[in-house]
C-alpha cells in the first residue's frame, strides 16, 4: 500500500457510513490515471497513477506533456463532467474527461478497452434497447427486461434493479444472472448499505465502476494537499474502504452502478456485480447513462399513468357515497345508507366516524372507547390535511393493543359546528421480508463505533406485523374530497331544511352572515390600507434617498407586496389555516410580472402543482420567490431581459420549489448587499428546509426542499 493511504483509511473507519466524507477520498482506483492543474497556466500541480510512466509531470504544462493533448480544448469546459475525446500515448489508447473543481482542472486518463463502438450501428442498438423498455407490458416485465438489457451491456454477472422504499431501504424488483449466480430477487437491503451522502453522489455522479474491488487506492500527490479535494463528478474516484469490504463480503470482484433519477430524486439504481475484476468502456458507461433515464422516464410515467387509473374509479365511487348520505339529525342517520360505501371507496376494513359523544362505526372497528381515544389524537393533525399512516403503532403505541383491526389509518377531520372525526381502518397484514442478511447484525449502538460492513448475505427473513398495506396518494386526495363534497351536501341539505321549517330564523341568520361578511371585508379593507401606507412611506422615503437605498427600499416594498397578497388570499379562502400554495404562487407571480414591467412578464414562466399548506408557510414560501426571482431579474443576465423559470412539485410529504434561468451563472463572487441572502437563509430556516444552488448549464438553479406539514 502507498505511504499515506493506511493513515488514510484508518481516519475513514472511525467514522459511521453517514458521516464518511466519500467524495473527498484524495485517492483514485490505480487503472487509471488523474492531473490536477492550474487553469490560468495548464501546469500541472498534482498526479496519481502516473508514476508508473516512469515520466515526471508536476511542474509541466498539460500541451506539453503528451502530444496528443494539444488538440483538446482545456479552456472550455463545462460545468460537470467534460468527455475530451481520445488520445494515444506510445502503445496505448486512452479516454480523456475533465472537469473543474476549487479553481483546478481535474483530467483523467483511463485505457480503453473491449466494448462497443461509438457509431452508428451502436446508436440503433441503444434506440432498439428503449423501444423493447417502451412496450413493457407490466412492471414486473418493465424491470426484467431492463435488467436482461443492462447485462447486455456490460457482461457482468449479476444486474439488479434496485428500487428505495420506506426509510431509504431497497428492494430487488428485476434481476438478469449469469449462470451459479446467487439470486436476490425480492430480497430487502437496509438503508445503512447505501449512506445519505452516497445517495446524493448518485444523483449528480450518475454511472459509478469499481473495475477491481481488491485494488490499492493511487494517493495524489504533487505542489499541496489534494486532500480535500472534490472528486464528486470524478469518474475514477476511490472508493469507501468499508463499501469494498462490503463488496468481499458479498463475493464481488467489480462492481458498476447506473442512478435512475425520477424528477430529481434518487429513485433507485441498476446494480451490477461481476465475480471477476471488470471495467466498462466508456461508451458503455454512456449507454448505461442514457438507459437509465429512458428507464427513469417509463417509471414516472407508469405511476402518473396508475395514479390517474386509481383517481378515475375513487370519482365513481365518491359519485355513490354523495348519492347514499342521509339526514344530519344524528350521525348514524347522516351514514346508514353510505357508510359501508365510504369503507369501500378507500378499501377499509372498518370505518367510524365521531362528533362530540356521538359514534358511528361500521365494518372491523377497534372498542369505541379505543376509537374515542385515538379520535382525539388525530383531530387535530387531520384538520389540515388526512392523516395517514400504515404502521400506527408506530406512532400512536396504544394502537399495540388493537393493531389486528387497525394497524393503517387514514383520518380526516370534517370542519362542522361540532367536528367530525372520519377514520378508515385497515387490518394487519402479516408478511415475511426476505432480506439479504441480517440487517441488525453488525450495526453498532455507538456511534463512535468503528463501523464494519456486514459478513453475510444469506437470506435472513423477518416476520412484519403491525403493518397494513399501505394507503395510495390518489386515496389520501379522494379522502380530503369526499369529506368536503359530503360537507357541502350536509350544509345544503341542512339549509333547505332550515328554509322549510325555520324561515325567519333563516333570514336573520343571513342578516347575521352578511354582518360577519362586512366586518371581515372591513378588516381586511384596513388592513390592506395600511400596508398600502406603510408602501407609500417607503416610495416617499426613496425619492430623497441614494440609488442604493432605492433600491432596497424598492426590494423592501416588492416583499411588503408578498405578505399583502398572503392577506387577500386568506380573505378570500374558506379554510384560513390552509390555501392553495399554486395559486397563492401564481398571483404572486403575476403580482412581480406586473411590477417588474411587460418585457420581464413575457420571459417568466411558472408550472406549480396544486399542494396545501398551511398560511404561516406559504408566507414564507412567497418571500423566498420573491427574493430569488428579483435576485435572478438583477443579477442572471447582467441588466438585460431573459427566461425565468418556476416549478413547484410534491414528492411524498415534502415540495420542491425550483427557480431558474439561463443567466451567466454562479461564479463564486458576491452580489448586493447580502442582505437578500441572509433574509432567504433565515426563512429556509423557518420552513425546516434545504437551500440548494446548482449549475445550470446556462445559468443557476436554486432549489428549495420543505416538508409539507
């Protein structure tokens, strides 16, 4: 082992898997080589692999070092990583990629070898391997296939498609074996196997090989500490020492890894093992790079495709709930005749609903003083929005006692006078999981602890109770609208009956409404004029201020603008703990569009998917925009006009706001005042949530990533 490299790997070992800083190894796998060089002067400061060429670099200009290099363009990189062609050097054919990283340019040299031609006979073969993807028939058939086609591709042994679930732990859902290969079809491996950090690694690094799991890492070494360096988009980059134990451990020799990246988010990977050191050439890397999207592409659209299914028939259902409710003398009358089709709509077992003492249940339901009990828990959680679990013992242990009868509960709270608690039960399910090895064996309580990866891969099999099959997001949406289309056919049905029997009382009643209604205008009228004050303050303040102050006071109405927005839409929303976080977006868009002038509105764009949240929130979420599409309009395209670009989506309980635009990018220097910064950090903060900035190849990307709740 080269000096330098056991301080090293004795350094990673004290630390867990989450905590290991992978992406700064300071060493590369030894079947290749890497430069590191100053991009002013292209001398090289730094190598690994190298020595072996008995050929001195440090000190040389990267033009001068191999000929071959003079036709590669160093100058003009691009963000990520850059492919550089080919170059031969003496007997040898190599690939050339780069990229830059902390002020330097990282080259790397890797042998080429057996493997598939970049041409056009291999660009039909990677068209005909999509199209054979495209007419999967069935998931099961979707994965299969995908595996038999990346096998294909790189020879190894064993291909596996590897899909996360619940708590980052993932499952084998596809599998291609070469003959003796041990199968892991099914089988579940823990979260712990693939760290938080590697995870995101995947998604910017997309296709990883380790040629040969036994090798001995190549230090970088040169004029500094190559230490830190960054080597996430390298494609040589050593690997964890305890992810190649892990490797032996399991038989594998070389292992490669291609990321299926669904909306941004790591859904899950194409593993691959061979038994036998193997690289993959780099138009196999490629091809594996672009399978993987097409495959990432058919997931979501098989799950938008199942989630419109699964919407189409709950309307149906909801159309036979709505035509069966009763009177809402009582609560029993209200579900007589629709209570065991309000069970079926979401395939409960049991259904109750509750109003004050009031209690109604129909189908396998816990005791009533059970349910009293767990109503009161969920009342308030499920006013906003449903609550939803699958193991509520989990969260709820009372539920220990009755988790054969509800093991899952989805609940909703329905605002009436009195509020009504809607719970839908479902029954454990008892099932075996199949995991390859114990995933509690192995895994220290301290997390001090030396971690060592686990020694076994046999199948290890654990009985799951308290669980029931788990609830659909199209489930969760039919929920919330079944409550509020039931709520709105009790109200009028109960208004008509106040009409039929208490006429007068109806009418001061309404005298009573529009009274409220008046107030309610008038205070929002109030409050709105004095926002519009303290603006006026503030444009009076600037016409006498420097054109600094100006310009803050101008971001200082532009943000007062946002929360008297948030005002009016809380006016105007029934529910004033929630809104529409889309549409509260979209007005606020075209409240900015309208400041900032015509030009600027032709040029943003926006595509918001409609998500609740509550108020205290989506202040904050306006803020943010509003700061970053002001930053973008100032600062992206250096006082011209160009495209700003908004997205808002869900991914299970969280939502990831996007502004971008094709602007110069981020190069490192500080803009303004800082001030803006530091109030987004603040309220990224407030939300619990991550502020991240990325390349956009033109321009930046700012992404924001909160929960929901």
């Amino acid at each position: 082992m080269p000096e330098g490299a056991t301080q090293m790997t004795t350094e990673v070992e004290l630390t867990l898997c989450d905590k290991e800083p992978i992406h700064i190894p300071g060493s590369i796998q030894p079947h290749g080589a890497l430069l590191v060089a100053d991009p002013a002067t292209l001398r090289v400061i730094g190598e690994a692999g190298l020595r072996a060429w008995g050929k001195p670099v440090v000190g040389q200009r990267l033009l001068d070092l191999f000929t071959p290099f003079e036709d590669i363009q160093f100058a003009d990189l691009q963000r990520g990583l850059n492919i550089l062609g080919d170059v031969t050097i003496g007997a040898k054919s190599y690939d050339v990629v780069a990229f830059e990283v902390s002020n330097r340019i990282v080259v790397e040299l890797t042998p080429q070898i057996a493997g598939p031609r970049l041409n056009a006979r291999f660009l039909a073969a990677i068209e005909a391997f999509g199209n054979d993807i495209d007419r999967s028939i069935s998931d099961t058939d979707l994965f299969q296939k995908a595996a038999r086609i990346f096998q294909q591709i790189t020879r190894y042994d064993r291909v596996m498609i590897y899909k996360f679930v619940d708590q980052d732990a993932g499952t084998v859902v596809g599998e291609s074996l070469a003959p003796g290969m041990k199968s892991f079809m099914n089988h579940h491996f823990p979260a712990t196997d693939i760290p938080r950090q590697a995870r995101a690694l995947y998604v910017r690094n997309r296709v990883r090989v380790i040629a040969d799991a036994g090798y001995v890492p190549s230090v970088i070494k040169g004029d500094g500490d190559f230490s830190k360096l960054d080597l996430s988009d390298s494609t040589l980059r050593s690997v964890s020492p305890t992810h190649l134990r892990y490797l032996a451990n399991m038989g594998v020799a070389a292992s490669a890894s291609a990321s299926i990246v669904k909306d941004g988010v790591l859904w899950g990977l194409v593993a691959c093992h061979n038994l036998e050191p193997k690289d993959l050439s780099l138009t196999s890397r490629l091809a594996c790079q672009t399978l993987a999207t097409s495959l990432a592409r058919q997931v979501k659209a098989r799950e938008e495709t199942e989630l419109y299914r699964e919407r189409i028939r709950l309307r149906a259902q909801e159309d036979i709930v709505l035509g069966q409710i009763g009177s809402d003398r009582s609560l029993h009358d209200f579900f007589s005749s629709a209570g065991k089709h309000i069970a079926h709509l979401l395939q409960a077992d049991g259904f109750a609903a509750i109003q004050s003492d009031d209690l109604y249940t129909i189908g396998h339901c816990p005791d009533a003083i059970d349910i009293r009990a767990l109503a009161e828990y969920v009342r308030l959680p499920a006013a906003t929005r449903p609550y939803v679990t699958s193991t509520l013992a989990a969260q709820y242990p009372a539920a220990a006692s009755f988790k054969d009868l509800a093991s899952g509960l989805l609940a909703v709270t329905m605002s009436t006078e009195i509020p009504i608690i809607l719970m839908w039960f479902r029954a454990e399910v008892r099932q075996t999981v199949v995991w390859a090895g114990d995933p509690h064996k192995d895994v220290p309580h301290d997390p001090q602890t030396i971690l060592n990866p686990r020694t076994s891969f046999e199948d290890w099999k654990q009985s799951v109770e308290g669980r029931s099959i788990d609830w659909t997001l199209g489930e969760e949406e039919s929920a919330s609208r079944i409550v509020r289309l039931m709520l709105e056919s009790r109200n009028a049905r109960h208004m008509r009956e106040i009409n039929r029997d208490l006429n007068i009382t109806l009418r001061e009643n309404a005298a009573l409404m529009q009274q409220k209604d008046y107030l309610l205008r008038e205070v929002n009228h109030r409050v709105q004029n004095s926002l519009s004050l303290v603006a006026a303050f503030l444009r009076m303040q600037a016409r006498e201020a420097s054109s600094d102050v100006k310009a803050q006071l101008a971001e200082a109405e532009n943000r007062l603008k946002a929360v008297s927005l948030v005002h009016q839409r809380l006016h105007q929303h029934e529910n004033g703990e929630v809104l529409d976080l889309a549409r509260y977006l979209g007005d606020l868009c075209t409240e900015m569009s309208g400041t900032l002038g015509e030009d600027w509105a032709r040029h943003i764009n926006t595509s918001f998917t409609p998500i609740l949240i509550s108020t205290d929130k989506a202040i904050s979420i306006g803020l943010v925009v509003n700061e970053l599409v002001l930053n973008a309009t100032k600062y992206a395209y250096r006082g011209a006009v160009g495209p700003v670009s908004l997205s808002l989506a869900q991914h299970r309980d969280s939502f990831r706001l996007v502004v971008e635009d094709q602007g110069v990018g981020r190069d490192g220097s500080t803009k303004g005042t800082g001030f803006g910064l530091r109030m987004l950090t603040s309220l990224v903060d407030r939300l619990d949530g991550h502020l991240d900035f990325e390349d956009g190849q033109p321009g930046t990307r700012a992404i924001v990533t909160a929960k929901i709740k």
